[in-house]
C-alpha cells in the first residue's frame, strides 16, 4: 500500500508556484501538480507532500504569507 499524500489547493498560479518555493526551502519533499479531479481549484495546480509533513506544510505556508485554499488528504 502506497503512503497517504496531501494536497494544498491555491486560488492563483503565482501563489502556488510561491509555496512550493518555500516549502523547497524549508527542506520539505513537495511537488506541483494538476489539482486531483475529486477536487476543485481556483488555479489548476496544487502543492503535493507526504501527509506525514502536513504540520510543516501548513506551518511554512503560514509563515510565509502564502495564501492557499486549504490541505487535503488524498
């Protein structure tokens, strides 16, 4: 069985592209992707991670000022 991952939706392209830049940073493992199809966004692309790092996705984020339009579990 395959490790549980999380995705972070965004309202903007630029605010996507921003997050994984500083998730990247924090040392976090993340990835952008297509939005998953069982879920809605504004821009097409989401941040995916290991739902093992979600604290510290949501954290960094956060810190950062990055606006998202919440995580999910996938």
């Amino acid at each position: 069985m395959s490790e549980a991952y999380g995705v972070v939706l965004f309202f903007t392209t630029s605010s996507a592209i921003r997050g994984e830049k500083v998730a990247k940073r924090q040392g976090l493992r993340v990835k952008l992707i297509p939005t998953p199809r069982q879920l809605s966004s504004d821009c097409g692309m989401a941040l995916r991670f290991a739902w093992r790092d979600a604290d510290d996705v949501r954290r960094c984020l956060e810190e950062a000022g990055v606006e998202n339009d919440g995580l999910h579990r996938i």
